[in-house]
C-alpha cells in the first residue's frame, strides 16, 4: 500500500531506542525526512546509519535532555532548521514513574513534566507550521489507562488523553489530526532491565490474550500509518496496541 509520505517531514522524540527507534525507520522507509532526539548521540548515529543503508534519507539528529527548561523551544527550533518543516511530530519520550504515598513534589514535578508538560510544549511549538501548511500529525506514545498502583506517569498519561484529544477538536479544521496509542507490555529497555525472562513468561500466559509481549515494529506500523495523508479520518482517538492484555469493554 502506498501511504503517500514520500517527501515529508517527521519529528521524532525519544528514538533512540525501543518504540521511537521503531517509527523513526518505519517512517524513513516510506520517504519521510526524519530528524530523531533523543540523549544519546551514539544511538541515534547508528540509527541514522540503519537508515542511510536502507536507501533512506539520512536523519537530523538532536541530542538534547527534555527535561531541560528550553528543551521544547530547543528541540523545535534545531528540527525546523533541520528539515525546514515539520509536517509530523511523533512524542515519544517518556518513562514510568511509580511513586510511593509521601514522595515529595519534586519527582511528581519530574514525572509530569517528562510526561505531559514537554510533550505539549514541543507540540505547541509546532503547530504554527502545521496550522499555516493546513496539514499535520501528532501522535503521542502514551500509556495505559488501568492503573495497579500509584505511579505518577500513569496520570501524566491521562493528561496527555484529556489534552490530545481537546487539541484534536481545535486543529482538525486545519487538516491537523491528533492521536494517542497506548502500548501493552513493549520489550524495551526498561522492560528487560525491570522484568526477567521467567517473569514476562508467566505474565504473557496468564494476562495476555496473543501470550507474548509485543516488538517495537508491532507499534510502529500503526504510528507510520497514523502519519500518512490515508489515516485523514482518524483524530481524537486513544488506541491500545497490547495483544488483548486491555480488560476495559470500550
């Protein structure tokens, strides 16, 4: 199928590993001019060479920390420059964040602000462009909505619903579409240092419908095709990508 993406341009936070990493090479093999971010420069070179092997234009790379004060205005400053426009922003930078009962201010403010506040803060940056162009896609990579204990990312991820999804209904008279996708159990790394083999085993076979977790690539085909001019229809939504492990009916 052809998504109709050859020639545009793409924003990719948070890949240089895992889900980011996933989309920013699904992208670039349909045409799109991707600039990546994330901290590690290393990563993200090794990416950009993937890439470039692939036969893909070769990638802007930003190095930056989005928990920094100027990391939105930083972050979209470098990708405009970069790539002259930015037709697609894919938010994936994040990171689980349980909390005990007395955690000070300080690591909920971390939490929020990794989470929600740069996530709004790069899209706004962005919108000008997108609203001027009369054409864009924001996709935040967000998180489940059955939480089994006080973790502040869980309610950092509400916001981004709540959020996206009021954004959604002001843009779409731009052709500006805006959604969320809530990934199940994603190997990661955060997945392999805090779940051991055996563990995610015997989770897969008890909780999981499809009995195992799920690879990067199974998230990212739904994200690339988020991303295209065919998905035009779709705004306002929050959709798992789990293998069934979701319970909730609707």
């Amino acid at each position: 199928m052809d998504l109709q993406l050859e020639g545009r341009t793409a924003l990719v936070t948070g890949a240089s590993m895992g889900i980011g990493r996933a989309i920013a090479k699904g992208l670039a093999e349909e045409g799109v001019k991707v600039a990546i971010v994330a901290r590690r420069r290393e990563l993200l070179e090794t990416l950009a060479e993937e890439i470039v092997r692939a036969e893909g234009p070769r990638p802007v790379i930003i190095v930056a920390d989005v928990m920094a004060a100027d990391a939105a205005s930083r972050i979209g400053g470098e990708a405009l420059a970069g790539l002259g426009a930015v037709d697609i922003l894919i938010n994936s930078a994040g990171g689980s964040r349980p909390l005990p009962l007395d955690a000070p201010e300080e690591a909920w403010d971390e939490a929020m602000t990794l989470n929600f506040t740069r996530v709004r803060q790069l899209t706004h940056a962005l919108l000008a462009g997108m609203i001027e162009r009369k054409w864009g896609r924001v996709l935040n990579i967000s998180g489940k909505s059955e939480p089994f204990g006080l973790n502040a990312a869980f309610a950092a991820k509400a916001a981004i619903h709540a959020w996206a999804k009021g954004l959604s209904r002001d843009v779409g008279k731009y052709a500006i579409t805006v959604n969320s996708i809530a990934p199940g159990r994603i190997i990661s790394e955060q997945i392999l240092r805090n779940y051991p083999p055996e563990e995610r085993k015997k989770f897969s076979a008890e909780e999981i419908p499809l009995g195992a977790y799920g690879q990067p690539e199974d998230l990212a085909v739904l994200a690339v095709f988020l991303a295209s001019p065919l998905a035009h229809y779709i705004t306002g939504t929050v959709i798992p990508v789990d293998g069934g492990l979701r319970r909730y009916q609707f």
